[in-house]
C-alpha cells in the first residue's frame, strides 16, 4: 500500500522566464485553517512578484482551496481569505493591485476525497494561473 509523496516535498512552482507569455500554473500549500503563510509559500510569492512587476501587463488569477473539513461556507470565505492573503503580499511586494484577482473555490476544487493528512494537504492550497 502506497502513500502519495507529499505536496510539501514536490517541487511547489514553475516560474516563467523573464519576456515569455506561457501560462503558468503554480501551487502553494497552506496550513490548516486561518494559520499565517509559510516560508516557503511566500518565497514563491516573492518570485511571482518579481515576474509581475518586470511585465505590468501580465495579470494573476489567485484561487483559493481548502480541504473537505467543515461546512461549505466556511470554507468558501477560508479559500478567499487563503486567496486575498497572496494578494496583499503580492500588493506590499510592489505588484499592482489591478493585475491581481481573486477567487475562492472552497472545497470544490479538490484534488482526491479520502481524508488522510496527505489528501487534505494537497486540497489546502492557493493556485496561481497568469493571464
């Protein structure tokens, strides 16, 4: 019986280089409920930043998950916490504030549905996709 790697040990982001205009997506993997960002999550926030400011007119969509744990609503306003706290490091990061959206899926989007800590690690988390 195999256990999935954890999403903590995967590689978290494919960052663009400089000029290009792929679509990017990357995760970041959050803490359990309302917890601050991780080191980690906000040197990935930092590089995004970075990629923004170089091209003011790129635009980032921040999406915001959670886990099955707890209600619907609940976690609709979680993910959307989850999303505005990348965007206010991204804002105080020096990225204009009108190349950033936000959105909150809550649980809808989850990646798998058992209810093992790596299950439940994998649906907490923030996506970026540039525009």
């Amino acid at each position: 019986n195999q256990h999935p790697p954890s999403p903590l040990s995967q590689p978290l982001t494919k960052m663009v280089p400089h000029g290009t205009r792929d679509h990017v997506h990357t995760d970041l993997y959050c803490e359990v409920g309302r917890k601050g960002l991780t080191d980690e999550a906000k040197s990935i926030i930092a590089a995004q930043a970075d990629i923004l400011k170089k091209n003011g007119d790129w635009g980032l969509l921040i999406q915001g998950y959670t886990d099955q744990q707890g209600s619907a609503s609940y976690n609709k306003k979680l993910g959307m916490k989850r999303a505005e706290t990348v965007k206010t490091e991204l804002v105080n990061a020096g990225v204009a504030e009108n190349q950033i959206k936000t959105v909150s899926l809550g649980e809808e989007g989850v990646l798998c549905v058992d209810t093992s800590d790596v299950c439940r690690n994998m649906n907490r988390r923030v996506a970026f996709e540039e525009w």
